[in-house]
C-alpha cells in the first residue's frame, strides 16, 4: 500500500477508534454497567463516576507507561546486562558501566557536555534577555523578536548545514566561500581554517548551532516575563535616579529571577539530548563527542546495548536533579 | 512615557544599533543557504554568496561562431555574432585571443587572429571577424574576455533535488516520507492528549495530583532512554521499523508535553461554565466535546505546531523507529545528512535540500507564530 494512503488510512481509523473508545466505554459506563435508573440510581452514577476519570486516562497513561515509563525501567536493566550470542541476556552487575568509563571516549563525551551544559544555556538565556529587554522599547521591536525567534522551527539538521556553510574551508589560493574563512583572511588571518576540525574550539563552533537555535526561545518567555514586571517599580526607580542600567539588573532581573531559572532550565535539558548537531556537522570526530552521540555509537554503530544502555542512564542521571526540581515546583502550584 | 523612563536619545541609537546587529547576525547563516540554494555549483565553489549580489567580475573563455557561418561581403569573408549566450547581459572590460595575454585588447580595439584574420568585439560581446581568406577549420576562436557579470540565480537546483529520477539526490519522495509521518503524528496524539487533560483538570479522584507531578516528571525524560526497550518491543510485536512504529514512538514522546499544556489551559477555563454544565445534566463526555474542546482550541492549536515542527524536523526517531536497510522510507532530515556524508562538497544540492526541509516549517511558523508563543508561555512560565 501506498504510504501516503497508508497515512490517511491511519489518520481515520487512530482518530475514529479514539472517538469511538472514549464514546463507547462511555456508553457502556452509564448505560449498561451502571445504569442511573432502577433501585440502585444514586448508587451508580456515583460509581460511574469514580471510573470515568480513568476510562479518560487509560489511553494517555498507557502511552505514557508503555513510551516513556517501562523504557526507564528496561533500561536500567540492560545497563546492568550484557546480550549472549545466540539469544538471552546475562546480568554483569556494574561491568558495562566500568567498561564504559575505561574508555577515553566517553570521558571526551563527559567533558564536552560540561562545556555545552555550562555555555549553551547561559549564553542562550544571556542573550535572549538582552534581545527581550532591547526589543520592548522600540517600534520594530516586533519584526525584530521574530526574525531572532525564526531558527526555533528550522530543524537542528537543517541549521547544522546552515552553519556549516559559515564554517566552509577553501585552499589558501582559492575565495574563500564561508562566512568565518572570508571575514577571518578580511580582518588579517593568513591562512583559512578548518574550523570544525581544530580540537576543544570546534566545540564550541558546534555550540553557537545550538546558541542561535535557543536564543529565541529564551527571548520570547523572558519577554513576557519582563512585561509582567509592575510598573510602579520601575517607576519609583527612575524617580529614585536610577540609570537604565541599574533599573534593569537591579530591578527587573530580580523580579524575574525564576522565569530565568525555568528557561535556564529547559534549555539544558535540551542540551543533555542533543544529537542532532553533532551527529550532522562532526559525528563526534576531532573530539567533539557528546554523550547523546556517544550513546547512539554504541547502540546502533558497535551494536553495544550494555554499554549504550549504561550511557542513556548517564543522561538519565544529570537530567534526574532537574525532573525532581520541576515535580516540586509544579506541586507547590497545585496547591 | 519612553522618554521618561530612562533614556537618553544617545542610548536609543545604541539601542537601534544594537537590535540591528543581533538581527543581521541572527538572519545572515540562513540567508547565505537561500541565496547559494539559487546558485549553480561553479559560483558556489568559486565566490562566496554575499558577493553574488552584487555584478562580479570574471574571466571568461568564450567561443566565436564557427566559420561554417561566414558570410562574404564585398570580398572579404565576415563572421558576426555575440559571444555571450542569448539573455545575458555583460560588460566586457578587456580581453585578448591568447591564453596567454587575457587583458591585452580593450574593447573596440582589433586583434590579429592566430589562423588569420582580424576580430573586433565591443562592450556588449559583439564581435566581427573578417579575413581577406576564407576562415577554414571546424570550430570558432577562442576571445578571453573579462566582463562584468549582473547577479544571476537559477531554479535548477530546486529542479534538480525535488524531480531526480536519480534517488539518492531526490528530496521528492523523503518529502512525502516525511509529510507521511507527521500528520498522523500530529493528529493522533492531540485527540488522547485532550481526554487525558481534561480528566486531570475538571475530574475528581484520588491520586490525581501524583499523576499531574508524573507528567511533569516525564516531561524531561530523555528520548535516549527509550531507543532500545521500544525497538525491542516493536521487534517483538511484530510492527518492526514501518510507519506504524514511528506514529506510535511519537505519540508517545509528545504525550506529556500535550497532556501538560492542554491541562494547564483547561483548568484555567471558568469553573461556573462547567458547573452549569453538569447541573443542566450534561454528560462529561458531552461537557468535553461540545464544551471544552472548542473553548480549548488556541491551546490545541498551540501543541500541534509544537508536534508538527517536532516531527518533522525530528531525526533520531525516525533513524531508529522507522528507517530500515531498503531506504524507502527514509525522511529529509536524514536525507540531507546522507548528502552531507556523501557530497560535503557539493553546496547548491545541499543548501537546495535544506531549504525544501525547511520551507515547510518556517510557512507554519510565520502564519502562526501567535499560538507558538502562546504554547511556550503556557509550558513555561507558570
């Protein structure tokens, strides 16, 4: 069958069956199981609405459980397992973990994703703090926030070709054809560079992918932000004499110390995935492996799932402080 | 009010200056790949894309026209023409018939031919060869010309990615690949999702604040996790790599985040309106969908451009999931890191190829950037 009919035919019968499961388990609930009529009325629309809320949430916990939940759960398993030949696993305790941190590899991976979880998330918030607060006051402000925020929708495949275009190399004797190359000879460079392959700078070119991607993400909820802020505060300050400066680090970041914190936040999860960038421009060659690269080697290139699997938990492991962080806060709203 | 608050007409210049920067530094990376994708391979690989916007100098070998279209007049055999292909207009500023002396004639000046003869080319490229012999030979003369060319784009690259016969070049059928995965994978996590939100939001029972906190939690559960325990598991149940997998892998993926945004909207809807709802003796089921779906729409509109950019733009996913060894099903994005693998070097196939993959996304950014916005606010800011 064709795809795209295969497609269509998906579309119908997932949203049909949907609609039909919520609509039949509903009539099924009221009607036969616990009618509202009879002797018993009170008794079992009472009941059939203890189990409504679940006939609602079994198809959504069930995705949940089965994509997001067990796959933790199976993973740590395979982390402390090794795959026999022939079929079956063998439990090796911590050997794939020790394995793993004997190898250079991953230690290069360990570093540089400290280096990316440092620089990205703090170059991103910075500099879309400092678009949002420049952007507020002035008339194009808005063609501005837009044009900054563009990247979010290109994917980091697409914006890995992009940049490396910037990046190009050509001979000495040739034009130069990348941005970075013709401005570095413009401004009295010799010799062009290969910038992705120069160890522990390249990283850093591979950051500045991720820097132009998030900065609009950053922008637009600390934009808001900003507008939140009271007026009367700023007010008082300016009355009070305070310069420019002093109103927007002494009087607007402090207000919006959170909604910092939360964009701070995202974007490094963000960070502990990414795979895409790295996978494209460098594939982890030149010293440029991050863990999330490192990870998909080992599964599906070395065929190692032990070891690959023990490398997931890593990310795991960095990403746990932040999912614990979230679950606290988004309890103390709730209450 | 704005002069008031703080600034100095000196400031807003730095300001303007400021914004224009960060906004020229923002939009050049993408721009370079536009302009090179209306490029042919030889200006790529020759001048950088800033300068072809500009007219370009170049040195140029042309040919005249054979000598099999002389024509004699008055005794002395003439070959007229223009060295330049019909519809380009150039300026010639100097040029020669020797390899060797490329700049020795400016134009209207007369040149001895090698094999005989005189030719005479003019600033437009017009030139007249005359000989006092017949010109003989099969081919026109070599002229060296160096002439200021006018910007030039072409469509033949976008020609080229999206109708080649020739697969590994095609972006057309990873086009439909793709569009194929996302709007199943759009669609069918929303409807779950919604159900899900609004029993978590307007429904009573216990443990419902564990569950909300479990959402949260899975939110930032990285997708690394669940490569392996799922392709194990789509290996077992039989739907292996396919479609049906990659619809599945997404729904699953995007669930939380749909099932967090759609709550936090929903809750936000005014009570007395369900209440009244419940009091006049409509069902839940009739509340949600003639009630809360419609009030929920901005919210629903704002996650499925969240999925929509995020499936189609996704690469991991689709690599695992969906993508097996016969590479008929392969996605742009993957398409276009094979081509970086195999034809780094060949920039107008490459920055062509990312700008069908990116096209689509950026249309839907643009025409609803609004429900985006709102979308990130309502995931983050709380």
């Amino acid at each position: 069958m064709h795809p795209a009919l295969q497609g269509l035919l998906t579309i119908a019968i997932g949203v049909s069956g949907c609609v039909g499961y919520f609509y039949l388990s509903n009539q099924f609930l009221d009607k036969v199981l616990f009618p509202a009529r009879g002797p018993n009325a009170g008794r079992n629309i009472n009941r059939a609405n203890m189990i409504r809320p679940w006939l609602f949430l079994f198809p959504a916990l069930a995705a949940l459980g089965l994509y997001l939940a067990y796959p933790v759960v199976e993973t740590l398993r395979l982390s402390l397992t090794d795959r026999v030949p022939g079929g079956g696993y063998e439990w090796v305790g911590l050997e794939n973990y020790i394995q793993m941190a004997n190898e250079p590899k991953f230690w290069e991976a360990m570093r540089n994703n400290m280096f990316w979880l440092i620089i990205v998330p703090a170059m991103s918030t910075a500099l879309g703090l400092l678009v949002a607060q420049l952007t507020d006051r002035i008339r194009w402000g808005n063609i501005a926030k837009s044009l900054i925020f563009m990247p979010m929708a290109i994917s980091f495949v697409g914006a890995s070709v992009i940049w490396k275009l910037v990046y190009d190399t050509r001979p000495a004797e040739q034009d130069q054809i990348g941005m970075l190359n013709a401005l570095y000879i413009f401004f009295g460079g010799t010799e062009p560079q290969t910038w992705l392959t120069i160890p522990f700078w390249n990283s850093f070119f591979l950051m500045v992918v991720l820097i132009w991607i998030q900065t609009g993400f950053a922008m637009v909820i600390l934009s808001a932000a900003l507008r939140g802020i009271p007026e009367e505060t700023i007010e008082a300050a300016i009355l009070d004499g305070a310069n420019p400066f002093q109103i927007f680090f002494r009087i607007k970041v402090p207000q919006i110390k959170t909604t910092i914190l939360v964009v701070w936040t995202t974007i490094t999860i963000t960070v502990l995935k990414v795979f895409d960038i790295v996978f494209a421009m460098t594939n982890g060659q030149w010293e440029t492996q991050v863990l999330a690269n490192y990870m998909y080697d080992k599964l599906f290139r070395a065929n190692d799932w032990g070891v690959g699997s023990a490398s997931a938990m890593v990310i795991m492991l960095l990403v746990t402080p932040i999912l614990i962080w979230n679950v606290r806060n988004a309890r103390k709203e709730m209450e | 009010m704005s002069d008031i608050a703080g600034t100095k007409p000196a400031l807003r210049w730095v300001v303007h200056a400021s914004v224009t920067f960060l906004v020229v530094l923002w939009v050049v990376p993408t721009l370079g790949l536009l302009i090179s994708s209306f490029r042919t391979a030889d200006q790529i690989a020759t001048s950088g894309w800033w300068k072809s916007l500009f007219p370009s100098e170049q040195n140029l070998t042309l040919r005249s026209a054979a000598p099999d279209t002389q024509v004699l007049e008055n005794g002395v055999y003439v070959i007229e023409g223009n060295l330049f292909d019909a519809g380009t207009t150039a300026t010639i500023s100097q040029w020669g018939v020797s390899s060797r002396a490329v700049d020795a004639f400016v134009t209207g000046d007369t040149a001895e031919l090698r094999r005989g003869g005189t030719i005479t080319v003019d600033a437009q490229g017009n030139y007249r060869m005359e000989n006092s012999e017949e010109f003989t030979g099969s081919r026109g003369a070599r002229v060296f010309v160096t002439a200021e060319l006018p910007p030039e784009f072409t469509l033949a690259n976008y020609h080229k990615v999206l109708l080649a016969e020739d697969s590994s070049d095609s972006m057309g059928r990873a086009f439909f690949n793709t569009l194929t995965v996302t709007i199943p994978a759009t669609i069918i996590p929303i409807l779950v999702a919604a159900f899900a939100a609004y029993a978590l939001a307007w429904m009573d029972f216990p443990g419902r604040a564990l569950l909300i906190a479990a959402v949260v939690g899975l939110l930032v559960v990285p997708l690394q996790l669940a490569l392996i325990p799922l392709l194990k598991f789509h290996l077992n149940i039989g739907i292996g790599k396919g479609y049906l997998g990659v619809w599945m892998a997404h729904t699953g993926f995007g669930m939380p985040l749909a099932i967090y945004l759609l709550r936090n909207y929903m809750a936000g809807l005014p009570r007395d309106l369900i209440e009244n709802a419940r009091v006049d003796g409509a069902t839940e089921f009739q509340i949600f969908t003639k009630l809360i779906l419609p009030l929920s729409f901005p919210a629903l509109a704002s996650f499925a451009i969240f999925q929509f950019l995020w499936t189609w733009n996704d690469l991991l996913v689709a690599k695992v999931f969906l993508i097996d060894a016969s590479g008929q099903t392969t996605v742009m994005t993957n398409q276009i890191v094979e081509l970086l693998g195999t034809r780094g070097g060949n920039w107008e196939i490459l920055a062509t190829a990312a700008f069908v993959s990116i096209a689509v996304p950026l249309i839907v950014f643009f025409a609803m950037q609004k429900y985006l916005v709102r979308g990130l606010l309502a995931g983050s800011v709380k």
